[in-house]
C-alpha cells in the first residue's frame, strides 16, 4: 500500500494528541506550537523574545515555500477535525465565497508590529492545543472555556464545511502569502493580482488602525496581578498571551494558574501566581522556556534575583514574635536575604522587616510563615 499524504496527517495528528497530554515536560509539551510560522511571525513582529524552539517554525515555512499550504496537508491537527466535521454533513455544500484568510495574516500581523499580537490566540495549532487543558491542569472553567474553540470550530465546519481551512484560518492564509511572493519573484507579474493587492493593503491599513486605537481602548491597570517572572507588562501581557497554559503545565510548584476574572475579560486565562500552596524556586524557568509567544520571557534563573515578582507585606501585629514567641521561618526560607530582624522597643527578640531592595516576591516566606501574617502583594 502507498504511503499518502492522509497516512502522515494522521500520523502528526496522533503525535499532537500525544504531545497535547500531560506525559511530557516542558517544552516537548505542546512542542508543536513551536512549529506554527503564524505563532512565530507574530512574536518576532512583536519584537518577543525568540527561542531555538522557534526554528521549527521557520522549517515549516521553508516547506511552505517549496510546497503550497504544506502545513494544511501534513502537520495541522486542527485540520484534521475540521475535515471530519465538514464530512458529516453528507452532501456537501458550495464553498464560502467569502475567503478572508490572506487579509486576517495580514491585519494579524500589521497589529504585531504595533505590539498587538493578540490574534496568535486563534492559530490552529494553539486551539487544538487548548482543547486538551483538562486533560493538564483538571477539567476546572478553564478547561471549559479554552475546549469551546474546538467546539466553534466543529460547529462551524458542520454549518459551512471546509470553510475554516479554506477561507478564514490566519495560518492558512500566511501560507498562501508565501506562495503568492514565490511566485511574483519567479512568474511574469499577473495583471489580474492587482484586487488581490488592493484588498492586502486595505488589511494591512486595517492593522494599523488597529494598532493606534486598541491600546486607548484598552482599560487602565487599576488592579494588578503578580504575574510569573519575566512576564511581559500587565497590557502587553493580556494581548501577547496565548492562552495555551503551557506555563501552567510546566510550573515545577505549581502556582502558575490561568485567570478566571469575567469582569476583566482582556485578562481571561492569562497565568497568574497563586502562593497559597508553594512558591517560585529561584533555581526554576520553566515558565519561560514554555512559552511560545514571549508573553513569559526567556530567562535564565540567575537573573531572578534582579527581578521583582512581588513584595513582601507583613502583619506585624499577628507575629509570633509580638507574643514572645521565637520563630525564624521566614528569614531562614529567604533564598534572596531580603528579612532581617529588627529589634525594638517592645520586642527584645526583634521583628521581621523586609529589605524591599532586595526582596523579588518568590513566596517562600508567605508559604513557611506559621500564623499566615505575610503576604506577597503585586509591585507598584
């Protein structure tokens, strides 16, 4: 029997859904966004960090350019249950005649430019990646609110079939950008290609206006989070993320949660720190070597003593120590020498301080503390 192309699809389909469960560490989980150009693009345009992971994005648009919409053909999970759904309708209806997917790569990635990457939310490979967050992290709302974009997409295969991956998919129509620029550099130009050049500028005209109001749009930080280390700022955050909770996954300690705050929709399912259970090892970056977008920046853990997280806040007036207890807890934990005891007047033992400039917010202390009086607090 011929080895086809259909036999390769189901091949990377079942080695996404292997890579989408919690069986491997990070990054070889969900490695396969590393893969998608779309993803890659956007954070480069953005100016985030770029890792080697990255270079599988940049192998499969060099085959992208050799063979068109290769990644549609052989690598796209997401493809894969689109077709089945558009085939269970039977008798097939006419196509879309509506094709959007050249002009939404473009107005994706104009909007990166302005730091704005917020469509990377919708590349195929990071829906099919989301899809499986219950399976990583437990079947919370999470799950469910990162499982209904499978579901749109089922939906709305079955209601116009073949039409998300012909017409509408961004990382479809990246690819056929790059077909198209082949052949304008190795074909006479085509007279008939000039409505098609039209209608990239106006998308690319669309990005930039994009780009110059969303962020007056955008609410002020009046509520700010402690975010992972090294994440982007509150606002960059919010439109870089996403959503793919690879950090999540990979959190050795696992305090890295994806936020459920209906009421500030711009940061739902971002990574937040929670230090009710644990805190951030100093020797860790996980977190950043599992992030494909650079919301969460590369990082080595030598530079976490320069990075501020949090500050420590303490209730002095429920310290063991105002009771003439002793307890060293939260000196003897701090990794970054940042408390001290400071003896007073009313304490000869001494109470504990914290050293703000030396203080980086990783939680030891919040976790160790006894009597539950410290708690870490976003930086101003």
């Amino acid at each position: 029997m011929a080895f086809r192309s259909t036999h390769i699809r189901w091949i990377v389909f079942g080695l996404a859904i292997f890579m989408s469960l919690p069986f491997l560490p990070a990054p070889f989980s969900g490695l396969y966004l590393w893969g998608s150009p779309f993803i890659m693009f956007n954070s480069a345009a953005s100016g985030k960090s770029l890792a080697w992971l990255h270079l599988f994005g940049l192998a499969t648009l060099v085959a992208v350019i050799f063979k068109r919409r290769w990644i549609c053909r052989y690598a796209c999970p997401t493809g894969v249950i689109c077709d089945l759904s558009s085939s269970a309708r039977g008798k097939r209806r006419k196509d879309w005649k509506f094709p959007i997917n050249r002009y939404l790569a473009v107005f994706a990635i104009t909007l990166a430019l302005f730091n704005i990457p917020v469509l990377m939310v919708i590349d195929p490979f990071n829906l099919f990646f989301m899809g499986f967050e219950g399976f990583r992290t437990g079947f919370g709302l999470h799950a469910i609110f990162k499982l209904s974009g499978i579901v749109f997409l089922i939906v709305f295969s079955l209601l116009l079939p073949h039409a998300w991956c012909k017409s509408v998919c961004p990382l479809g129509g990246m690819q056929l950008l790059f077909n198209d620029l082949k052949k304008r550099l190795t074909q006479p130009k085509n007279p008939e290609a000039s409505h098609g050049d039209r209608r990239t500028f106006l998308a690319g005209l669309a990005g930039i206006l994009g780009g110059l109001l969303i962020p007056r749009l955008m609410p002020g930080r009046d509520d700010p989070q402690i975010r992972p280390p090294f994440a982007l700022p509150e606002d960059e955050l919010n439109m870089t993320c996403t959503r793919c909770g690879n950090c999540s996954s990979a959190c050795p300690t696992n305090i890295i949660f994806q936020s459920l705050d209906v009421k500030k929709p711009e940061r739902l399912l971002t990574p937040v720190v929670s230090f009710l259970d644990s805190y951030c090892l100093p020797e860790c970056n996980e977190c950043g070597k599992a992030c494909p977008s650079g919301a969460i920046q590369q990082f080595v853990s030598e530079d976490k003593k320069h990075h501020v997280m949090g500050i420590a806040r303490i209730q002095l007036e429920r310290c063991y120590h105002q009771d003439g207890r002793e307890c060293n807890q939260c000196r003897n934990y701090c990794r970054y020498n940042a408390i001290e005891m400071k003896k007073t007047a009313l304490s000869h033992i001494g109470l504990p301080n914290v050293v703000k400039e030396k203080c980086v917010g990783c939680g030891a202390c919040q976790v160790v503390c006894p009597p539950r009086v410290i708690e870490i607090v976003p930086p101003s």
